[in-house]
C-alpha cells in the first residue's frame, strides 16, 4: 500500500472531515476538500480547524513519502481569505527542507479560482522506524 491509500484509510479524523489524498511524491503532496455545511463555524465560513486539517494531511502525506514514520511538531497557519460553502479547496505541500530529522514544509490552499485561502508552515520529526 503506498502512502496515499494509506494516510486516506488510516487518517480517520480527515477523512470524516472530507479531506482525501490525490497526488505525493517525493516534491509535493495535494490533499482535497469540498466545503460543506458541516465545516461552516457561526460566521458561515469555513471554519479554520477544517482548513488547518486539510492542509495537515497534506504536510503528512509528504513528510511520510519516503517510508519513515514522521510527525509534526510544530505548525503556523495564516488565514488570508474566508472559503465558503460549495468551494473546492486543494491544499499543496512542499519541502522546504527535507532534512533527514527535522523536515520542513510549506502549504498553500487554495480554491477552485486559485485564490489563496490560507497558508501554513510545518515541522516535523522523523523517526528511525518505518511506517
């Protein structure tokens, strides 16, 4: 099983919120999701920990590509615009240092107009085992 089939049948908690794995390679990975109804928070907007989850299997997907059990250990997220019911959002991660230890990473999701949504760095740990 590559690691696209399995972050999206063992990530639960992303794949409940509609958040799957279409592209990873050892440059970049793409995770999807479609705004519903259930990610809206009070102000009718995508709520940000949904948008945070997109982009977190995304970071996941590509820190993990390589077969070695890696976890994040620090992230940041800047919103820069709201995304709305019906929007398609496509979250993309690439290395920024793809250090044997501390890998790092950068995100940009986006909507279906290629409007920035919100951007996000990460960290993360790798460890000696395999996945």
């Amino acid at each position: 099983m590559d690691i696209k089939e399995l972050l999206n049948h063992t990530d639960r908690f992303a794949a409940n919120a509609g958040c799957k794995i279409t592209e990873v390679d050892e440059q970049h990975a793409v995770a999807v999701m479609t705004v519903t109804a259930e990610h809206l928070n009070g102000g009718n907007v995508c709520q940000g920990g949904a948008l945070f989850t997109l982009a977190d299997l995304a970071i996941a997907a590509l820190m993990n590509c390589q077969g070695q059990l890696t976890f994040g250990i620090s992230n940041s997220i800047m919103y820069v615009a709201s995304a709305h019911e019906g929007d398609t959002l496509r979250a993309e991660a690439v290395h920024v240092s793809n250090h044997h230890k501390i890998p790092s990473v950068e995100v940009n999701v986006t909507n279906q107009n290629d409007v920035l949504i919100c951007h996000v760095t990460g960290l993360g740990y790798r460890k000696s085992s395999k996945i």
